[in-house]
C-alpha cells in the first residue's frame, strides 16, 4: 500500500477507510446490527476500534394472526467498541461537502 497519507490519495479500498481516521463512520454489519460511531483504528482484515458508538439492531417479527411482518429496532449507546471485521459487509465515510 502506498504512504500518500498527506495527498489524501485513494489507490486501494482501505485508503478510504485511512481517510475516516477520527471521524464518524456508518458500519452495516451481518444479522441485521449497524453501527454509528468514530473510527479510531482498523486493520487490514477491518477490525475496528469505534468510540461513542451507536448500535442499532433490527428485528423481524411475523404476526401469528394477520402473518404480517413487524420491524422492530432497538438502540445502545457504547462507549468503546471492538468490531471484529468478518462481520462488517459495509463500512460508509462521513460525507466530505465540497470535494
């Protein structure tokens, strides 16, 4: 991987993720579970460190009467997280206005 850490160049994939050190980051992950938080450190395998960290799970329920399916979600906040990287199927930089 090339060290162009001061261009902000984006040659590979992790550069993008290199580029959200230290900013809010949005993490969809497996089973439904997405993440909210700032990127502290990741790896090349995408396990990640996130500080003031929001989950969100969503569940699917199906009604036993009208067969219907009901969403439900339920939120944590967390103030250190550890997201081990074969989970994550998304990981989304925070909007740069004006680039």
């Amino acid at each position: 991987m090339a060290d162009d850490t001061a261009t902000g160049a984006v040659e590979e994939p992790l550069d993008l993720v290199r580029l959200s050190l230290d900013e809010r980051i949005y993490v969809k992950m497996k089973h439904d579970r997405e993440l909210r938080g700032r990127l502290h450190a990741y790896d090349q395998h995408l396990n990640m460190v996130l500080g003031d960290v929001e989950e969100t799970i969503t569940t699917v329920e199906v009604d036993d009467e009208t067969y219907e399916e009901i969403y439900k979600t339920s939120k944590r906040n967390i103030a250190m997280l550890f997201v081990r990287g074969d989970g994550v199927i998304l990981v989304s930089p925070p909007l740069r206005v004006g680039i």
